[in-house]
C-alpha cells in the first residue's frame, strides 16, 4: 500500500498499487507526484518509486505523461516525409507534375503521423504546403495540356506541310535533272519514280509525312507530260501532285487526294520548278494540258 500527495498537496492513502498506475492513465498523477510505500519514512516520486518507475517511463517514452520537472524535453524533430513532400510538390513544375502525385500521398502520411506523434514530430505546416503544392500541380497539369496540345497538333501540321513542300520541290528539280540529261524531254509517265530515283537520293522524298506509311510514294506524276519536250510545256502546268495511288502513279486531277493532307491546301508542283499549297476552291483553275 501506498500513500500519495495530490495536486492539491493533500495527502491520500493508503491507496493500492494499482489504484495509482490508473490515476497515472488517467493524467491525475504524474512523474512527480510524491509517494510513501507502507513501512517508509521518506517520500519520493513515482519517477524514483521502484514499483513505478517502469510505468512512468512507458507513459513518458508514449507522450502521455510530461517530463520530471528539471529536465529537458528533446527537441521535435521535423518530420523527413513532410520535407519530401513540398519538395517533390515544387519539383513538379520540372516533372509536369509526376513528382507531385507522390507528394500529395507523402503529405498526408507525414501529417498522419505528426498528429500521433504526440509532439516528437514537428513539421505539420510543411507537409500541409506539400500536399496544397502538389495538388495545384495535379490541378495545373490537365489544364496545360488541354491549351499545349492543339499547339502541338498545329506545330506538327506545319512541320509535315513544309516538309511536303520541300519533297516536291526536290522531286521537281530531280524530273528537270532528268529532262537535261535526256534531250530536254521528261521522264516516262509509266516509271517516272524509277527514272528519278538516282537524282533524288532516296525514295523517302517521295513519301509525304502526313501519308500512309504503308505506301511507297505519296505524289503521282502529270500523265500529260510523259515524254514531253521540257521547252514546250507552260511552266504554269501542273508536274506533280499529291496523290494516294502509289509509286510510278501518273495521270490528271482524278489521281489527287480527296482530303487535304496540310490544313485545308493541296501540295503542287509546277514545270517551272516551283511549289504551291492550293485550296479546293483553287483546284479548277490549275492547269493540266501542256
């Protein structure tokens, strides 16, 4: 048995054992509070007590007592996940928010884990801004890509536009090459891809980037101008054209895309050499016959 002094400085008891470990779960009693075993002439605290010293440093080492007076509570230490997280939040304006999701998810399990630490833990404010800064960005990153996307498309139609252009103005000189170097006469309209071949390198100029990948050749040759003298064609006729029939296709305005492969125009390229991008309310006035 036991007597105690209480908060009020009054003495109690005797009291059991266990009567006092339940005034120490219930916060009336703490490591302070002075306690006389039956038989002893001396009082001291339940933090020397032998019978409960055990109890008080379980409840001091849990946070549910406060520490002896006299000594000096450790310092909380920040929370290493709450750092993680406004840093991995701040890091998704690099990442386009990939960092952010596992911020957001660190933020709420450091502000979890400083709410049951009883104290030990600090840190609350900044996993509060880690998981506010990573949910910005999972906010601003769909928003960013909606406005970038059809800003690439567009970039993307313009970059495949200018390389079609380019492709038939390379294809164009190659037929002129050709002409020179044959009596000034054009190629064959039968294998006009086969006669310039050597003269443009490569068959990947005649592949447009917006085509059918499958195909071999995205432009067909002006029929009309199979075999003809280069000096006698109207350099306003029509030489090449965008077409979907194949390699060595040859023929007149039946053989063009149905569907405009560059935003609304057709790719042309004229005997002189040169190259125009034609809209469908064009296309009549484009001339076929040398």
């Amino acid at each position: 048995m036991f007597k105690i002094i209480g908060g009020d400085s009054k003495e109690y008891g005797p009291v059991s054992a266990e009567q006092i470990r339940q005034w120490l779960a219930q916060g009336r009693a703490d490591a302070q509070t002075k306690v006389q075993p039956e038989g002893a002439t001396e009082w001291t605290t339940l933090a020397e007590c032998a019978d409960f010293a055990d109890d008080v440093k379980r409840k001091l080492a849990a946070g549910i007592l406060p520490p002896p007076l006299g000594t000096k509570a450790e310092p909380a230490k920040t929370s290493g996940l709450a750092i993680a997280s406004l840093v991995l939040g701040i890091c998704g304006v690099i990442t386009c928010g990939v960092t952010a999701l596992l911020g957001l998810v660190l933020g709420i399990v450091a502000l979890l884990k400083i709410n049951k630490s009883g104290g030990r833990q600090s840190g609350g404010g900044l996993a509060i801004a880690g998981i506010v800064v990573s949910g910005l960005f999972l906010l601003i990153v769909p928003m960013y890509a909606a406005m970038l996307l059809p800003a690439l498309a567009r970039a993307k139609s313009k970059a495949q536009t200018i390389n079609c252009v380019n492709n038939v103005k390379q294809i164009a000189l190659a037929i002129r090459i050709y002409a020179s170097d044959n009596k000034d006469h054009f190629p064959a309209a039968t294998n006009w891809c086969d006669a310039i071949l050597r003269d443009i390198g490569s068959d990947k100029v005649l592949k447009c980037p917006a085509g059918d990948a499958t195909e071999r050749s995205h432009y067909a040759f002006n029929a009309n101008l199979g075999r003809a003298e280069d000096g006698k064609v109207d350099p306003r006729t029509v030489m090449i054209f965008e077409s979907d029939a194949g390699w060595n296709a040859s023929g007149g305005r039946e053989l063009m895309v149905k569907k405009p492969r560059h935003s609304g125009a057709f790719v042309v390229g004229l005997a002189d050499g040169s190259v125009q991008q034609v809209t469908a309310a064009r296309i009549g006035d484009l001339r076929w016959e040398p």
